[in-house]
C-alpha cells in the first residue's frame, strides 16, 4: 500500500463525511445531542490537514495518528470510539498485510471499541455496522468490496428498528425506534468510502 493509496483512502473518507455531515446531524438530532456530523466533520478535517505526513508514514503509525487526531478533535462518545477503533487497526496491522490479516485485526480493534464504549452489537451503536462489516470481512472471497459495502449499507439501514440499549440515544426508551443510529450511519458510510477505493485500485 504505497503513500498515494493511503492518501487516497483519506481523501474519500473525509469526502463523505463533510458531504453527509448535515445528514449525521439530523439524524443525531432526532435521538442524540445533534452533534454528530459536525464532530465528525471537524475531526476528518484535521486528518486531512495532516495526510501528507500520514500517508508517508507505515500504515500502523497512520493509523495511529488517525486515530489521534481524531480523539483529540471530533469529541463527544465519537472521537474516543472512531479513535480507538483506529488506534486499535494501527496496533493489530502489520505494515502490509493480506485481506486475512486485516480482517483479524478488525476484529481486535472492535473489540476494543466494545469494551471502551462498553457495548456490543443489537444496542443501536456503530458496532452494529462494524461486527456485521468484519464477519463478512473474515469469510473473504470474491466481490469482497462490494459485499462489505452492501453488508455496510443493510446493516446501518438494520438499526432503524432497534430500540437504542447504550449511547445517549438510550434515554429516549421507545423513543429511540423508527431512527437510523448516527454512529451506525457514519460508520456504513466510512466503510463504503474504503472499499470504492479499492474497488478503483
């Protein structure tokens, strides 16, 4: 994975995030602080500002820095969650790893995220994209980028139904059902922004 990909995969990650942050916004404003899209926003920012000297860097260390700076700029429950999940690939990834390599490590990075926001899969969170996301990951095959985008997708689309268990949007009760999770969106959204890039390599 050469500097220009890695610049690459920055690009299309903020790109959908600052294009959908209103959408993250609205959606964080019906069951959560309203905040969403704009932290995440802010935070991709400023992976940005810096992509040159994240894309030279191993891939571990810039994952690491993502995740840095994402801790420090997008803030609420978000910027621990998103910063640990990438702090997490940084530690788990070798510098070049195979398809199988990378779908461990997400797991181990998950995992990281569960037991940081103390949650799991079916509470209405991002992991409700992200374990979906990494099993589908773990099966390999062909077509693998665009299953996971679609796995990404269907399963963001899955949590409207759901009754909000952890997060903020947990107060909300019964409230909570009938609105896509802002975490799992911006999560589906992430994922589909990764693999279009490499779907184009």
């Amino acid at each position: 994975m050469d500097d220009a990909f890695k610049r690459r995969l920055i690009l299309a990650m903020t790109g959908t995030i600052v294009s959908h942050a209103e959408e993250l916004t609205a959606l964080d404003q019906a069951i959560g602080d309203g905040d969403h899209g704009l932290n995440m926003k802010r935070g991709f920012e400023a992976v940005l500002a810096d992509a040159d000297n994240i894309a030279a860097k191993p891939l571990p260390d810039g994952l690491k820095a993502v995740g840095m700076a994402l801790v420090m700029k997008v803030g609420g429950a978000s910027g621990p969650l998103y910063g640990t999940l990438a702090m997490g690939l940084g530690k788990a990834l070798p510098p070049d790893p195979t398809a199988a390599e990378a779908a461990a490590a997400l797991g181990r990075a998950i995992d990281e995220v569960k037991a940081r926001g103390k949650s799991d899969a079916g509470q209405k969170t991002m992991l409700d994209v992200l374990v979906p996301v990494q099993a589908a990951f773990a099966t390999g095959g062909a077509d693998l980028a665009d299953r996971l985008a679609m796995v990404a997708r269907e399963a963001a689309d899955a949590t409207v139904p759901m009754k909000a268990i952890r997060g903020r949007a947990s107060f909300l009760g019964e409230r909570s059902i009938g609105h896509m999770d802002p975490g799992a969106r911006s999560a589906s959204l992430l994922v589909q922004a990764v693999c279009n890039v490499f779907n184009e390599a």
